[in-house]
C-alpha cells in the first residue's frame, strides 16, 4: 500500500492560526474552493475546511485567550505517531527543542508541540478518536505533499526518520541557496486543476504569487494571505505522487 498524508508517521492535519478569521476564510475560499464551517458537533464549535465534503483541516483564533498575546499567525501542522511521549523523547535527543509537553487533547488524541533541528515547528500527533485528514487520493485542493526548505535537507530528513522510526514518504527535503532564503518552515503543497486561474484569482484579492519552475518544467505556485498564511499549489497531474525535486529560490 502505497503511504500518503493522513497515515501513522506521516502529517495528518493541519490549524490556520489566525487573527483575521474574515479574511482568512474569503482568501482561501475564493482561490483554492476550500470551504469553511462551523463543526456543530464540537464542542469548541471550531471552524473546520473542507474540500468536496472532506475535511482537510482546521481554523483557531489567536484572539482566544488560550494563546499568548503577539503570537504571529502561522499554520500549525500535526506528524502522525504511534506514541507520542516515545517520539518526543527520540525527537529531543535528536536535537529538537520541546515546546510544548506532550498532553491529551480531550479524548482526541495525544500531542506535543516542538521545533526541529532546523527551525521549524511541527507537532506530534498520537490519534485517539480522531485520525485527521481523509480524502480520496489525488482530489483537486486537497493536501498532497508536505515541503521543508533549509539549508540541511538531508540532516533534517534524518531526524524526522530518527523520530517517527520511520521515512517520511510524503515529504520533501528541499536544499534552499542564496542568502534571501526565509527561516525554514513546513508547506503543505496542495494540488489544482487550475493553476492559473488560482494565481488570477489570488492578484483580484490583492496578492501575489511567486512562482517558479521544477526541472521538468511544471509550476508551482507559492499562495500568501493577506496574514502571510502560505501554502505551495502545483498542477493536478496522473502521476503527482512522485517525490517533487527542485532547489528553492533565494
């Protein structure tokens, strides 16, 4: 069986972290199609995204006294593990900085918050009642790759082997050049059949996207919010599972 988002030992979910919960929402509605909605069953009565009628992700406000007064926006994005206190404990001798000790969610699962070796945050996610993502291989919007820039891919993709103890399948460990490369952060690459009519959309709401092109030619496109919430779009395409190789621009 052929691994992919959502399964043990890979990312399974991610939180758009937001202080502008009205135009995050427009934003990411009107260019991508991703539906947003109140979770009636929660108890939170959380915004959750959709995309044809699977959810793919969810939606916090930082307003909410639970965060920390000036925490930036930024996408939180959730490793599916087999034990969570194990793999944060493997993560930290690996060079990790635990932020947030591992803690029960309710009765949904089991995380913990870290940064990598790296820089870049990432957290641990020990299911319970809840798995994460699940969506129909290849759907139009929906996750497809995860993307870590830096400028040490191979030793940071031997610290998420060392953590989950196992390869991340579904991500990429891109080597950035130049001295104008951002502080290193996961991206969730989504996929659409579109690709130009999202980037016109997104320049009608005022924003625009930088692309760029892999060896084989195709392109990608790096989507901004107005909030800096960014994701990577890449056209739908038959064989979209293979490993996306390129260098990032600095």
């Amino acid at each position: 069986m052929t691994a992919r988002l959502g399964s043990l030992n890979e990312f399974c979910w991610m939180d758009l972290k937001t202080r502008d919960l009205a135009g995050t929402v427009n934003f990411f509605s009107k260019t991508l199609g991703w539906r947003f909605a109140v979770d009636e069953e929660d108890w939170r009565k959380a915004t959750k995204i959709a995309i044809d009628g699977h959810l793919i992700g969810g939606v916090s406000d930082l307003a909410n006294p639970v965060y920390p007064a000036g925490t930036p926006a930024h996408i939180a994005y959730y490793l599916a593990v087999d034990d969570v206190d194990r793999r944060a404990e493997a993560a930290a001798v690996n060079g990790a900085r635990l932020v947030v000790p591992p803690f029960d969610a309710g009765d949904q699962g089991r995380m913990a918050t870290l940064i990598d070796p790296v820089g870049a945050a990432f957290s641990l996610w020990q299911p319970h009642r809840f798995t994460g993502w699940k969506f129909p291989h290849h759907s139009a919007g929906a996750p497809h790759r995860m993307v870590l820039a830096c400028e040490q891919p191979d030793k940071v993709r031997h610290f998420y082997g060392k953590t989950t103890g196992a390869p991340l399948t579904c991500a990429d460990f891109i080597a950035t050049r130049g001295t104008s490369a951002s502080a290193p952060q996961w991206e969730l690459a989504v996929e659409v059949g579109d690709l130009d009519g999202v980037v016109a959309r997104a320049h009608d709401l005022g924003q625009d996207s930088v692309t760029w092109s892999e060896e084989t030619g195709a392109r990608v496109v790096r989507l901004s919010s107005p909030e800096g919430l960014t994701f990577q779009v890449r056209r739908l395409a038959a064989r979209s599972s293979e490993p996306f190789q390129r260098s990032a621009q600095g």
